[in-house]
C-alpha cells in the first residue's frame, strides 16, 4: 500500500504540471480527492491491512491527502494570476530599463552650433591643455596682466596650462588654415573659481571671421541674429563699449532682462540688462602673431559662456547643478 500511494503521488504531480486553466482544478481534484477518486480507493483497502500497520498507512495517507489539497489550491491561485509559477506574477508592469540623454549643456551646444552654421561658420577645436604663447602671448596679453594670476589659471608648469578660455583655438586656427576664416570653437575650459556662478570648469564658444572687408557691422549682424534666434526677436540688444587685450575696438552685448523684462530684478541687479557676451575687431597685434599682413583684412571675434545661457534660457540660479550630477535634475531636459 506505502508504494501505491507513492505512484499516486508521482502521477499526480506529473498530470498537475500539465494544467493550464483554473477550471481544470476541481475535475482533478475530483479524480484523486473525490468519493470515487484515487486516494479514496486505496483507503478502502486499509480494513485488509495487519492491524499494526495501520496507524503508519493512516498517517500516510493523510499526510498525501494534505499534499494534494494544498497543491491544487497552490495551482489554482497561480492559474487565476496568469502565472504557472509559484511567486512570479507575471501581470506585474515591466521594469524599463532607464534611457539615458544628452547633457542639458551639450544640448545647448548643439543649438548654439546649429545657429552659427546656418550663418556659415566652420567649427572648429583646439587642445584642453595649452601653453602659455597661445592662451595669453599670442592674444595679446601681457605678461603681468591680471588674467595670469595664479589664482585664475591652473597650471602645469611655467608654461603649460589648462586653456582659461576658448579664444587660443583662434591662433591655432589663424596659424593652420589660409584666409577666410569664419569658425566658432565650443569648449570646456578651466579656472580656479568657484561660488554660484562659477564652476572650476565651464564651456565657452569663441567666434572668428576674419576675411577682408569685415567691419564692425557685420559683428552686429551677426551677434544680433545669433541672440534674436536664441532668445527671441522682440529682445532689446545694445553693444556697450569694454576692453579686451585681443580685441580693439571691444564690446560686450547686452539684452533685456528676460526674467524681468527690463523692469529690473535679482539677475539683473536692478539695470533691466544681461551681459551676454564679449567681442570685438581683432586687434591688428594678434595678427603679426599668426604671420598675417594687418593691413591686408579685418575680422572680429567673440566669446560666450555657453552655462550663462542655459541659465538664462532655462532659469537656473546655480551654475553648479550642472555638474553636480544629480539625475532628478538632468532628467528634466531628457
Ligand atoms: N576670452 C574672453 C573671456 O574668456 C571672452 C571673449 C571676449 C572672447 C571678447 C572674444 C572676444 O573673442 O572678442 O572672457
């Protein structure tokens, strides 16, 4: 009897795995349970056992009787979710991987690249890691001037540097490639600074268009389409007079406050205006550097911090959320 109630167990739970829909769980449990079922009639048969070995075949039929029971309600609750599989519920939503995207400021990259293409620029690159003849030298900075501090500049040695800005990468270009030229050069670059609205590293764009016959009007043409596609044709511009060592005459572009719309505020420190970058003709001196006649064109450059404008254009008030690197914020411009 011990071994019929084993192949009864091994039957059942063969034909059990075969099942796949909840109706099929109670004529089962009819064929085995049942009054006419399997393990019944083997329990008829325990009046012809030897009286001593009842209590052991008793116990072993119970003990199957509470498998099987147990078993079909295990099925059975695992049919109704859908799932064959005990513990697995397979109308549970998937888990996605997570995508990633593009860096909120290489994003505004790409979009400050796509307006200086459609105006014709080139873009070109330079090295992160520059020497001091084409960062300061060779853009007409003198050798005391206040840009060389120590404080501002990491170096390498006496001569070798993290670049401070991206204005070398014309020199580079200018020594390289014959006139015209007309590049912009989008970059990180380096300085020992950091508070709100400065970070140890940042991106800047340079531009330079140097052909013969460039006047100033023409930086204003460019520059004023440049801001008006970016931020909108009804902004107010003006150019205000400035310094730079490579640029002569130089200015620097302002345009309305866009947060308070010239009223006055926080970000704009009350003016109604927002620096938005630098420029000017180049100097003729940066020219006898890269072997050009000065007398034979003109050109104008400028450069922008590319954080300054995604602050702008997104309303950012700390420039170091942007390399924090914390996902819920980069998430936002996904
Ligand atoms: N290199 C300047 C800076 O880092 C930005 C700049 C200003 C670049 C005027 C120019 C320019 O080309 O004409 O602050």
């Amino acid at each position: 009897m011990e071994k019929q109630l084993e192949e009864l167990k091994q039957t059942f739970s063969e034909e059990l795995l075969l099942l796949h829909s909840p109706d099929d769980i109670e004529p089962m449990r009819v064929k085995y349970l049942g009054r006419k079922g399997a393990l019944t009639s083997i329990l008829r048969l325990m009046g012809s056992l030897d009286p001593k070995d009842r209590p052991r075949m008793g116990s072993l039929s119970n003990a199957l009787k509470v498998y099987m029971e147990e078993a079909l309600a295990d099925k059975l609750e695992g049919l109704r979710r859908g799932s064959v599989f005990k513990g697995i519920d397979v109308t549970l939503p998937g888990r996605a991987p997570s995508k990633g995207c593009v860096h909120i400021i290489n994003q505004v990259v790409s979009e400050l690249e796509e307006i200086f293409l459609s105006l014709g620029f080139n873009i070109a690159s330079g090295p992160e890691v520059e020497d001091d003849y084409h960062n300061f030298e060779a853009l007409n900075i003198p050798e005391h001037h206040p840009a060389r501090d120590m404080q501002d500049t990491f170096y390498f040695s006496n001569d070798v540097l993290l670049r401070t800005h991206t204005s070398p990468v014309q020199i580079r270009v200018m020594e390289k490639s014959g006139l015209p030229v007309r590049i912009i050069a989008p970059g990180k670059v380096y300085r020992c600074d950091s508070d709100v609205s400065h970070t140890p590293m940042f991106h800047q764009i340079e531009g330079l268009w140097v052909e013969k016959g460039i006047t100033f009007r023409h930086l204003k043409g460019v520059l004023y389409e440049f801001i008006h596609t970016l931020f909108g044709h009804d902004i107010p511009l003006r150019l205000r007079p400035s310094f730079f060592p490579f640029t002569e005459p130089s200015a620097e572009v302002d345009m309305g406050c866009i947060i308070c719309k010239g009223k006055g505020c926080r970000v704009c420190k009350n003016s109604g205006w927002l620096e938005i970058l630098g420029c000017g003709m180049v100097d003729p001196e940066v020219y006898t550097y890269v072997d050009i006649d000065p007398g034979s064109v003109t050109g104008f450059a400028f450069g922008l911090g590319v954080e300054r404008v995604a602050m702008l254009k997104y309303g950012i008030d700390d420039i170091r959320m942007f390399f924090d690197n914390d996902l819920r914020f980069l998430r936002q411009f996904s």
